[in-house]
C-alpha cells in the first residue's frame, strides 16, 4: 500500500497544536487547544479553549509543553487523538 492509498482510505486526518495541562493519567495526557473566534456582533476576536485527552505511549511528556496531535480512531471513552511530535519545551531556570 503506497501513501497515496492509505490517504484515500483513511482520508487526511485532522492537525492540532496546544499546551499540555495534565500528565497525570497513565499514557494520558490533557492538552488545551487556543483558537479566535470572531464575535458574531461585535467582530471583536474571543480566545475559545477546549481539552482534549490524547495518547502519550511512553509518558514521555510533561506539563507546559508545547505539541501537535494528529486525530486517529478511538482509544477509549474519551482519547481520539495521540500525540505526534514535541514542538518546544519551556526552559525552566
């Protein structure tokens, strides 16, 4: 199965960034999603936040880190995405 067939399969699946907010689940971790919305009468941007709970296999990250996650079929109840790759890490001094 070549890559362009298993896009006509699967489709292209959905890309999101955010910043991980919990690790305390065991190969989960909660990550909260910013985006604009424009207010319908005023047209002034409003920051809209949601979680979303993602696989994190190795438990490899932390709190504050900055990652994308791809959509994939469901793992439990609440997981439909994992983790894809660690964008940056915040420094702490």
């Amino acid at each position: 199965m070549t890559a362009k067939e298993s896009v006509d399969i699967r489709g292209i699946r959905k890309r999101k960034v955010g910043v991980v907010i919990s690790d305390k689940m065991d190969k989960t971790v909660v990550i909260q999603i910013e985006r604009l919305v424009s207010h319908p009468v005023y047209k002034k941007y409003v920051k809209r936040r949601n979680n979303i709970k993602a696989h994190d296999e190795k438990n490899e990250y932390q709190i504050g880190d900055r990652v994308e996650i791809v959509e994939t079929r469901p793992t439990s109840k609440d997981k439909r995405w994992r983790v894809n790759k660690l964008i940056d890490r915040p420094v702490v001094r």
